[in-house]
C-alpha cells in the first residue's frame, strides 16, 4: 500500500512553544489529508480535513488558532500546535487518501512540559 | 448523523482459535464503506478489510472476513487461525459516498483483542 510519513515521530516541548508536525505522502498524490488526536487506548478524534490549496476544514471543539493546519502541496500537510500547553500532550496521526483508500502515518507524539 | 458501535471493549482467543469482532453503525444512506482497521502497539493504523455497501458478497482477505449485514445493519469481522501478531486495537469504520474526498471516516471505540499462546 502507499506510504504516508510524519515527522517528527516523537517530540518534548517547553509549555508555551509551538511544535510543528509534518505529514508526506512518499508515492502518490492526496488532494485531502485528515488530521487526529488519539489519547491513550481511545478512538481516533478528527481534528481537521485539509484540501491542498485551500483552507482546512476544523471539526466542532477544535481550535482552529491554536492547531493550524497548512496544506501547501499534493504530498505535504503541516500541524502546528501553536503556545502547546500540556493538556495538549497527545497522539496526532495524519492520514491521506486516495480514491478510496485512506493511509494513515505512524503518528506523532508530543508530550508538553 | 452515521454512527458506529462497537460493543466489545476487549476480547481475548486462542492462538490458531477463530474470533468475531462485532460491529454495528446506523445510517440512512444506502451506498457507503465499510472498513476494519487494526492498529498493533506500534500504533500505525493497517487497513484489514473494506467492504462496499453494495456488494453482496461478504469480503475476504486470507484470514480475516466480515459477515455484512445490511438490513441489519452489522459488520463483524472474523479472524481465523489467530496468530500472536493479530493481537491490536480493532476499530470499525464507516465512510460515506457523499460528499466526494472529503467526507471523513467514523470510527468506533475500538475492541482491544488480545491473543493467548
């Protein structure tokens, strides 16, 4: 299957920087990235949807000054947890899709001191 | 709005034993996806088995098959000849047809399998 990427893999901050999250799809073109939150052995919480070009679409609850998403190209889409405080510590896992398969990167943890 | 169950929090079988994970969602809509994602400790999502709601036939990949169920409204996913690595959080999901790209996966809460040796 297509591989999708994210990095960094795991990530510590101070209470109050912002953290940047990369998320690429190495082999194909995904023309809508989806970005969630997983806490520990819960469900995936969806965030955001991304449309390359155009802005991303925020679920209800989620702040979308504190968590911007950019989605510049076909292959990349960026999460930025913007003044990260620690009840933002979590997993973050992107996922791309192509016609009717979505991936799923190996996700991101961030942990906020 | 779509919403899918899943009504075991965990389950535990037998290396080499067979296990029915049940899924149940409710929509109005008539065509839709249906998928089963594994996802092990390492926490990468795999995509086990997808089922198009108008196909009849059940979906199979090796070891792993759903008995869909639509009027009833019930995706369950059996796993066979279980094996040490199937141990994973399960999760249903549902996916509409409209909407285009971006309509968006509901997910369930998950079932936690666990495998004995």
């Amino acid at each position: 299957g297509a591989v999708v990427s994210q990095h960094p893999s795991r990530v510590i901050c101070k209470s109050g920087t912002s953290v940047k999250i990369e998320c690429r799809s190495l082999d194909f073109q995904a023309t809508t990235m989806f970005w969630y939150r997983q806490f520990p052995k819960k469900s995936l919480m969806l965030m955001a949807t991304s449309n390359e070009g155009s802005k991303a679409t925020y679920e209800q609850g989620v702040e979308k000054d504190k968590f911007l998403i950019n989605h510049a190209s076909l292959t990349l889409s960026t999460l930025t947890v913007t003044s990260a405080h620690p009840e933002d510590s979590s997993f973050y896992i992107c996922s791309a899709r192509a016609l009717m398969e979505q991936f799923f990167g190996p996700g991101t943890r961030l942990t906020v001191l | 709005a779509q919403t899918v169950t899943q009504s075991q929090p965990e389950m535990s079988v037998q290396e080499a034993e067979t296990v029915t994970l049940s899924c149940t969602y409710d929509t109005s809509e008539s065509d839709y996806y249906l998928f089963w994602y594994k996802q092990p400790p390492s926490r990468q999502m795999i995509l086990v088995i997808r089922q198009e709601a108008y196909k009849q036939q059940n979906a199979t990949e090796n070891r792993f098959s759903v008995n869909f169920q639509k009027a009833a409204k019930s995706f369950s996913l059996k796993i066979s000849d279980s094996q040490l690595g199937d141990a994973a959080m399960y999760f249903c999901a549902y996916r509409s047809l409209r909407g285009g790209a971006t309509n968006k996966l509901i997910f369930g809460t998950g079932t936690l399998l666990a495998v004995q040796p």
